[in-house]
C-alpha cells in the first residue's frame, strides 16, 4: 500500500483566508470608529468615508489599467488602509489631501510593489508620513472632541495633543511637573476618548478592545505588541529614574499619540512584519526603542509611524536571519 503522497504546496489548509482575515481586523477597528464618531461626529464619518473610498477608486484603477490584472478590492486590504489612513488624520483635514494620502498610500505604498502581499512598508503609514511631511500644518491641527450633540469640552476648536503640550514645554525649559497640570486627568481622558488627537488615537479602551479581538480570532500574535510595549516600557522607565524631571513616565507614552494603534494595528500588519516569532520579537522591541528615541530626541513629538517605516525596512534581513528550519533539514 502506497502511503506516500506527493503533491504540490500547500500541504496545510484551515478555514481563514486572506478575506476572512482582512474583514476581521476591519471588525476589529469598529470600536474606535465608533468612538471616533462620538467624539467628532460627521466629520468622522467624512474623513473615513472619503479615504476609504479613494483607496479602493485608486486600487481598482492601478490594478485594471496599470498593472492589467485581476481586480481585487473586496478582499478588505484596501479597505483596511482607507480606515487606518482615517485613524492617523485630523477630523477636520481638507477632501483633497485625504484623496492626495490615499493615492499615495496605494498607489506608492502598496500597488508599486506588486500589490497585496509584495509590499515593503505599511501603506497607511507611507500615505500618513508622506501627508505629515508635505502638509505639516493640517496634519497637526487637533480639532478638540466634543460629545455627540453635546457641547465642546473646551472654547478652543484646536488644540494640541499631549504629547505636543509635553514636547513644547520640555522645549520651553519647563520640567515634567510643570506640565502636568496642563494635561489634567489624561490617562481617564485618552482611556475614554476626551482628548484631542488623530481620529484612531483618541480612546485606548477601544484600541484594546480590538487588540483582544483580533488575538481571541488569531488574527496577530502577541510577539510583536508585547515586544514594542514592553521595550518602550524598559526604555523610557530608563531615562524617567534617571532624571523624572526631563523624562515622563512610561505609561504616559503608552497611553498618548498613536502608540496602541501602531502597536496593535500597523506593527502587526502580516505583509510588512517579519514570519518568525523570533523576528517579531525583534521587530517590536526595535520599534519600541524608535519611537522613544524620536519623541524624546526627535524633532517630533510623535514617533510611530516613522518607527514602524524604519523597521518595515529591515524586515527582510530579520526574515532571513531568522528563519525557520525547513521540515527535514539538517541542522549542522
């Protein structure tokens, strides 16, 4: 009897596929989405709406008439960088720069690479650098969240985010005690959503909630966010014992900017991070050390994205360093 079967790969197959696993990570960010609408209402919805559907526009043309293949839109990827591109805005950005962010992200970030699956960096992230760079003031205008038919928390229609008001005051020759009572209550405030910010990075509790989601369906692993948080938490624990004065805390870095949504979201994406658990490990804790770096030494008070971007980057020298051993190798 012929127990030997050849036959080509693969050899292992589940229920997910690429669709199943996109439209659960969308699932994932709806609790943001849907604080994000409480806290800056229609425009929420405007930003959203309008980046994802430039994203798909852009995808479905690059695909048909550029690359002259398949068109692929509903299997979610685009979709999923419409929202993050979203989640990395101001509510009140301009329809044309969200439009300008989304040509860049598909267009540069992911379809000039090949597509779904070939691309180097993070797409979202590509189009949200490029945007930060090109239109510094819109990118960093915070409108200030206001309850859903309620009133606005404050007179102001802008204001900076903490890390701003941190950065700014440390610059200013002010210590970290001197700036605390500027941010009142922020961990209560970022936790819940009352506090100024990009779409996405508003409330931590719906980030996480997300997070677990999309761990409970297997969907990312615990190498990478374990890594990055526990390495931002070693570094700036750090630097904070050794002057607190200079230096805030590491649970203020954890809960403020865009940490959890690059964390959970965009470090994790499955084409941009490395194969290995080992190498994820790498990754993490490499953007962790990043993002530090550039908040506490950079010029901007944010360093998530640029982080992330700098570790896509290095990513096919961990996955080939950190291979996994091929089923009958020999191990010399």
């Amino acid at each position: 009897m012929n127990l030997l079967r050849v036959s080509g790969s693969p050899h292992v197959h589940t229920d997910e596929s690429v669709k199943k696993i996109m439209y659960g990570v969308i699932y994932a960010m709806i609790p943001a989405l849907l604080v994000s609408i409480y806290f800056f209402g229609l425009d929420a919805v405007r930003v959203t709406l309008i980046s994802v559907v430039a994203c798909l526009v852009v995808e479905a043309l690059v695909q048909k008439y550029l690359l002259k293949t398949v068109v692929t839109i509903t299997d979610g990827s685009a979709i999923i960088t419409g929202i993050l591109l979203a989640f990395n805005v101001p509510s009140n950005l301009p329809w044309w720069i969200i439009v300008i962010g989304a040509i860049v992200a598909i267009g540069i970030g992911k379809m000039s690479f090949g597509g779904l699956g070939k691309n180097i960096f993070n797409p979202a992230l590509v189009g949200r650098v490029f945007l930060l760079i090109s239109f510094p003031v819109q990118m960093t205008s915070w409108p200030v969240p206001k309850a859903l038919f309620g009133e606005k928390l404050t007179d102001a229609i802008t204001g900076p985010t903490p890390l701003g008001i941190m950065k700014e005051g440390l610059g200013a020759g002010k210590t970290v005690q001197d700036i605390m009572p500027e941010i009142p209550n922020y961990i209560e405030n970022l936790m819940t959503g009352f506090q100024g910010g990009s779409l996405g990075e508003v409330s931590a509790f719906a980030l996480i909630l997300g997070a677990i989601y999309m761990l409970i369906r297997k969907i990312i692993t615990w190498h990478t966010p374990m890594a990055y948080i526990g390495s931002v938490v070693i570094f700036s624990g750090i630097l904070w014992l050794v002057d607190p004065t200079m230096y805030v805390d590491p649970l203020f870095h954890l809960v403020t900017g865009g940490m959890l949504l690059g964390v959970f979201f965009m470090a994790t994406d499955m084409v941009s991070s490395p194969m290995s658990a080992k190498g994820q490990l790498i990754f993490g804790a490499g953007a962790g050390i990043l993002t530090i770096l550039i908040r506490v030494f950079g010029a901007y008070p944010e360093g998530v994205s640029f982080a992330i971007l700098i570790m896509n980057a290095f990513v096919p020298l961990i996955d080939r360093g950190f291979k996994p051993k091929r089923f009958g190798e020999i191990v010399k």
